[in-house]
C-alpha cells in the first residue's frame, strides 16, 4: 500500500510514523523548509501520551516534556480575596494519568527523527502539495506537488490532507466547514518562569483571564485573554502597561514578565472553531486541524490531530495486512473519530463560553461549580476523564444539578466503576 500524506506537521508526522512501523510506503510534503517559530499547541492529554508512547517515544516525552497532574482554576474577587479549585489528573486510575507541555517543534523533531530511522526517504520539505487529480479510470488519482519551481505528480493509492485549517486537499475536494465565532483573542508568549510557580494554573479576574502552563528549561508559556480588536490599543499603551497586566493578575510574574521587551516576541491568537462536514471523500482522508480545529482553551487541538492519527494509521496498517483497499472502508475512521471529535469541540466551546462573559453573579457561579466538581469524586472523574481523552461519560442532568449546588443532588452521587469508562480497544478500532 502506499499512501500519500500532504503536510509535515503533528497530525501528518504521527501518522507516518505508525504507517512506517508497520512497513507501509508513505510519502509526506511539507510546504515549510525549516522549523516554524510560530507558537501552536503544547499540551498533551493522556491519550495522546498513551499513543506517543505506544509509537516509542515515552522516553523522549519524559526528557523534554514537564509532566502536569493538577491544573489550578483562582479567581480573584473584587475584594482581592482569591477563591480556587483544583482539578488533579491523578484521579484517574490509570497508568497515563497525567498531561505534559512540550514545545510544539521539539516534538514534531522526535517524530520525524523516529520516522527518520526508519525510512529516509519518505520526507520532502520545502515542497507542496497543489491538488489532486484522476488518473485513468476509476479512483487512481496523483497528487501534484511543487518542488524546487517544478510540478512532479505522485501516484498513490490513498491521500491524506494534514495541512492543517486552511487544508488544499479539504479544498480540492470540496468539502465544507461549519464554523463558530469568539468575542475575544488571545496573546501568548513564554519566558523565564517564577520559581514557586508549579503547577498549571488560569487566572481570573473580572473580564480578564491568565493561562500559566510550566514549559520544560523554566520556561512558562503564558495565554492572556483580550478583547477582539484590543491588539491595536495594547500596542498603542506599550509594553509596560501589558507587563503591569500580568503582575496584577499574578504578582510572581513581577521580574519575569519584562523579560518581553518587544511585541515581536507575542503572537496574536484567534480562536478558530470549525468542523469539516465529512472527513473522508473516495480514497482521501482528511485529519488534525484539516478536519476540525476548536478553541484552545482547553487545549485540545493537538490532541484531536494525534488521536486521528492513531485511528486512521490503524486502520489503513489493518487494510495493508488484509489485503482490503476499498476505499469505503476508510468510514471507519470517520465513524470513531467524529462523535469523539464533536464532543470535545463542544466542551472546549462551552468552556470558551464560561469565560465570555464577565457579570459578578455569574464568575461567583462559575467558581461555585468549579469547587463543587473538584469536591464531588464522581464529577471529577468525569471532568478529568473527558478531557483526557482516555475515555468519555457524558454529562447528564443529575450532574448539572450537582453542580448548581441542588441540596438533594449532593447526596445522591452515584457510585461508579473507573474502568467501565475507559475507552477499550475494541472502542478504538472496531473494525477488527
Ligand atoms: C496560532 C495557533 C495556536 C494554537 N494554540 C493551541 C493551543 O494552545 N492548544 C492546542 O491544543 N492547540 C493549539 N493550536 C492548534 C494546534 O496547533 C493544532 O491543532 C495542531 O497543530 C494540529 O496539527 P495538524 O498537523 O493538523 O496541523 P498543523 O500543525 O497546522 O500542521 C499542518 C502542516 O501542513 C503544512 N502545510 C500547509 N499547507 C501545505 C501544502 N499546501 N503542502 C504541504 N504542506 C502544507 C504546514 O506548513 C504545517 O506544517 C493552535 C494552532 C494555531 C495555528
């Protein structure tokens, strides 16, 4: 079998790795010819832990990675006074039952280094991917590429778009997206981090919002919410008003923070929320932020690439092994993967959404239900669980009366079986 793979980034580079492993041709274009400095996700969920582990890089994720078990939610209230919960990933009983930051191009050099041993020829950088077009009868199609200034054509027997959210594959093929809209941006930037900071941990207070998540070298990589259209104004105010922001939310920060001293080092960031209305057409796929692409803040995009991944790779090594190249078959795929993918789209918008508004009433309700869910093992579990994604147990009414703080509903908590909940082999590829 041979498959063509356009786009070199996380999505595009796991799964070449597990088509390699299982001896498949894979060919992968990359548009970029060097490492991009831009910032993309860091945060990797248990599953995609699992995964990477599973691919053999735990060892390289434990060297350059900084395990996170707990994620720390602070409010402070107008009258300074600072209210919080805590969400532990240790609640689950499980052997991955932790997160990690890593830097984003560190780990797409693990993956290409580890496909790299094991075919050097399967990677074409500085080189892209125009369209597809058919070639002879039935489904045969190549891909042209552009490379060095000359058009080459690949043939191959399946195609996977992995460019991520302006996809030319997704493109080509027609396909549309439906999409959501945010009334806000955000600006990240890392930098040397405070020592007693430990833990993950987002800040809140009134309208503003800070995300803190330890980087591996003492670095911290910082996610500051801001108004759409406030850029320009920020700009304006200079650095040190942006610097005094940071310290007001979190007074560490002081000493740390202006060590930004230029807006060069800050990347404005959108949040995109956008589903593609199928991700399978004929004998092309598309995966990562191609498919789907949801708002960071529950910083999940990377982890929905490399579950993609895992499932399409399994699949197309399955169909390899038993001699099945008809394409319908790639709906497996498609039928695992969107529910999943939906449904955590949805919790990182609804997530976005608690964090939209800015009423009294309502950020004291907000912190309410965060504490009531850090106090309830069952909610917990659930929480945790659903963002891991090891696994998923959907929310339910008795839950939402949980956490409005219903008296009845405090006593009725019901009793549960962790492993009931895990997702099983058998859930991740059902076609065996
Ligand atoms: C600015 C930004 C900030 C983000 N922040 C977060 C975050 O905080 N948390 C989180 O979880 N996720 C975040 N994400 C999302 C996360 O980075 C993506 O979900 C993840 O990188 C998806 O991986 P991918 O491989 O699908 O796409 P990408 O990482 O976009 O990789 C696509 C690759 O395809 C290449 N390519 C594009 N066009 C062509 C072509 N024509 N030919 C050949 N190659 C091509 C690109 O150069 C790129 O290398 C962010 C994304 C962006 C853009």
């Amino acid at each position: 079998m041979n498959v063509f793979i356009s786009g070199g980034g996380i999505a595009g580079l796991t799964l070449a790795l597990k088509l390699l492993q299982n001896n498949i041709n894979v060919t992968v274009v990359e548009k970029n010819a060097k490492p991009s400095p831009k910032y993309k996700g860091e945060l990797l969920q248990p599953k995609s832990i699992e995964i990477l582990s599973h691919l053999g890089l735990g060892d390289q994720l434990l060297k350059y990675g900084e395990k996170i078990e707990q994620m720390i939610v602070k409010e402070i209230e107008p009258t300074h006074q600072v209210k919080y919960a805590k969400w532990d990933y240790r609640i689950l009983d499980h052997s991955f039952n932790y997160a990690m930051m890593i830097p984003h191009e560190k780990l797409k050099e693990i993956l290409l280094d580890a496909c790299h041993q094991l075919n050097d020829h399967f990677y074409f950088g500085d080189t892209k991917f125009i369209t597809l077009e058919p070639e002879g009868t039935g489904l045969k199609q190549v891909a042209v590429i552009e490379q060095a200034g000359e058009e080459k054509r690949i043939p191959s027997d399946f195609f996977v778009g992995a460019e991520g959210r302006m996809s030319p594959v997704r493109q080509t093929l027609g396909i549309g997206l439906k999409r959501k809209k945010y009334n806000h941006h955000f600006l990240t930037v890392s930098f040397p981090k405070p020592s007693q900071l430990k833990e993950a941990t987002i800040i809140t207070k009134g309208d503003q919002l800070l995300g803190v998540f330890p980087l591996p070298n003492d670095l911290v990589r910082t996610v500051l919410l801001i108004k759409s259209g406030e850029y320009k104004q920020l700009l304006r105010s200079g650095l040190d008003t942006l610097h005094q922001r940071y310290i007001d939310l979190m007074p560490a920060m002081d000493g740390f923070v202006q060590s930004v001293d230029s807006f060069k080092k800050i990347q404005l960031m959108i949040p995109v929320n956008h589903h593609a209305e199928t991700y399978v057409f004929e004998n092309t796929a598309i995966i990562g932020d191609a498919a789907h692409s949801v708002h960071p803040i529950a910083g999940e995009g990377m982890n929905l690439a490399i579950q993609d991944s895992d499932v399409l790779g399994e699949l197309l090594t399955w169909m390899d092994r038993t001699n099945q190249l008809d394409p319908t078959l790639l709906r497996w795929f498609e039928r695992v993967r969107r529910p999943r993918v939906e449904y955590i789209s949805n919790l990182s918008h609804l997530s976005a959404l608690v964090y939209s508004y800015d009423f009294a009433l309502w950020r004291k309700f907000r912190m309410q239900v965060l504490q009531r869910i850090e106090k309830n093992s069952y909610l917990h579990f659930k929480q945790i669980l659903n963002i891991s994604g090891l696994g998923a147990w959907k929310e339910n009414m008795f839950d939402r009366l949980m956490q409005a703080g219903f008296p009845l509903a405090q006593h009725l908590g019901p009793s549960f079986n962790q492993k009931e909940h895990f997702y099983t082999k058998e859930d991740d590829y059902p076609w065996y």
